[in-house]
C-alpha cells in the first residue's frame, strides 16, 4: 500500500514543471510525516527531480500518449524482426521510427518551450536516445510509459537498458491512463524472408549496422535542422543588434556634435571671462584712484572751510 500512495504522489510530482518539485515533493514528504507514516515520508522526500530531458519524456508520455503508443508498438516489431533477423522489415521499421522520433522531437521542442525551458541540443539529444532505448529494450519501454523517469535511458545495440534508478515509484506501474495500441491501426510486417529461409549472421549483422548508421543519420538530420534554427535566431539577434548599434550610434553622433557646441560655447565664455577680470581689474585700479581724488578733495575742502571761518572771525574782530 505504502508503494501505490508513493507511486501516486511520485506521478503528481513528475507532472510539475522542475520549479516546482522540489517545493511541492517537500510538502507531501512532511504532509505524510504529519499524518505518522514516516516511512513514506521519508520515500517522498528521498524522489528525485528529473533531469531536463527526463522531464520532456515524461510532458510526452502525458501530452502525445498516442504518438508513445506507436513507439511502443513499433518498438515490439523492431525486437521482433530483429529477433527473426528479418532485414528487409528492419529497414521498414527503422525508417518509420525516423518519422515517428522527429515527429516526437518537435513536439519535444514545443512543449518546453511552452514552458519557457527552450532545450538545448545536448537535452534532445538525451530526448531522442531515451526514446530509441524504449523500442530496443521492453524494460525500457514500461518504464518510459510510466512518465516517472528521474534521468535518460541510453541504449547499446539491442542490449538491455540500464534502468537502475532511472524511475521514480514503482517500476511496473504506468500512469492511469488506458493504452491504446496503435498496432491495429498497422498491417503486421512479415517476420521471415520470402522462400522460409532466415538471415545469416552476416545478413543480420549488416542490418544491425544499418540501422545504427540510420540511427546517427536521424541524429545527425535532428542536429542539423537544430543547428540551422540556431542559426535563424543568432541571425536575428544580430540584426536586431546591428539595428541598436546603428540607433546608438546616431544618438552618439548627436551627443559628440552637443557636446563640440558646448565646448565652444565654454571656450567662448572663458576668454570673455578674461577679458571681463582685465576690465574689472581696470576698473578696481579706476576706483581707487577716484577714492583717492575724493579723499583728498575732501581735505581740501575742510582746510578751506577752515580759512572761511579764520576769515570771518579777523574780519569780526575789525568791527
């Protein structure tokens, strides 16, 4: 019971966007604490938050169930015909998984940056082997389908996946959500070669590496296409930046040319500013020696009231 309420509260948080698991993971561990079941809260706390590219995996399980469908079917008829060593329905196969995986890759690219978590090339490129690891190993498949996974699966020839700690919960137990499989909807391909006969080592060798060499081609057309829209955005960004140096240059031309005014403006201010302290300094030279006229006018002007008054009083004394 402990591990269905763990795999419950494991397929809540795996739907969240990594922002918020940790605070929402968090809360049930101590909610489940509070209720007494330690234990559990304990499982809770200790989950994981996924890695980026697990984190699209899982959006894709929830969001394009239909499109895993397929993958899980086309991934049994690739184990199938790898297992009877038919080439001719390998290279069938192979060359629909191309289609359905950049088909998946698009939705990929879509849903992350719905959530404004553009991924980085690096991230689809653990995207698409996490998917291609689901058509090689049935393992890897049920525990992609229960959109729980805490890291990328990677996948080495047709060799089992390693899944451990790849999945958070319970393993076996996919999200509550009933499959349909797109199987039906597809003729069976036929598992042997035409006359009963089957491959040859050499014969199952061969399409074992062309279907790695189909593989790194899907890879290397999925970098491409990416490398190009990188490219379309840094064309962008550099129009859009030459666009704003151009602006900024133009304010920068108008700013040299005011600030060219304002220097001479000041070169002006500044020689009659020196010619203004040589008048006034004239002017100082003019004032004083008036002070000085003045002042001595004034002396003479009180000796003369002084004879004025010598004058009257002789004058008097004469009546």
């Amino acid at each position: 019971m402990a591990t269905d309420v763990l795999t419950a509260a494991a397929d809540e948080l795996y739907a969240l966007v990594p922002e918020e698991f940790t605070a929402a993971r968090n809360t049930r561990a101590k909610d489940a604490k509070a209720a007494g079941d330690r234990e559990l809260g304990d499982l809770i706390g200790a989950l994981r938050k996924p890695s980026p590219a697990a984190w699209i995996v899982n959006q894709l399980v929830r969001r394009h169930p239909d499109e895993l469908d397929e993958l899980h079917d086309l991934g049994e008829e690739l184990r199938d015909a790898q297992a009877s060593g038919d080439g001719k329905a390998l290279t069938s196969i192979g060359a629909e998984r191309r289609r359905l995986l950049s088909a998946l890759l698009r939705q990929a690219i879509e849903l992350a940056d719905a959530a404004d978590r553009s991924p980085s090339r690096a991230v689809l490129d653990e995207v698409e082997q996490t998917l291609i690891a689901a058509t090689v190993d049935e393992a890897a498949a049920s525990a992609l389908a229960t959109g729980r996974l805490v890291r990328s699966l990677q996948a080495v020839g047709f060799e089992p996946v390693e899944l451990d700690g790849a999945v958070a919960g319970e393993a076996s137990a996919a999200p509550q959500t009933t499959r349909r499989s797109a199987r039906a909807a597809r003729p069976e391909r036929p598992t042997k070669r035409g006359g009963g006969g089957t491959a040859t080592d050499d014969e199952r060798r061969a399409e074992r590496e062309q279907a790695e060499r189909d593989a790194k081609a899907e890879r290397d057309r999925a970098a491409r296409e990416q490398a190009e829209a990188d490219l379309r955005d840094a064309t962008e960004r550099a129009e859009a930046a030459q666009r704003a140096l151009a602006e900024a240059e133009d304010q920068l031309q108008a700013a040299e040319w005011n600030a060219d005014e304002l220097r001479d403006e000041r070169h002006d201010l500044e020689a009659r500013l020196k010619e203004l302290r040589s008048e006034i300094a004239e002017a100082e030279r003019d004032e004083r020696e008036a002070e000085r006229v003045c002042a001595k006018a004034a002396v003479a002007v009180d000796r003369a009231r002084d004879d004025v008054e010598a004058a009257e009083a002789a004058l008097a004394a004469l009546d």
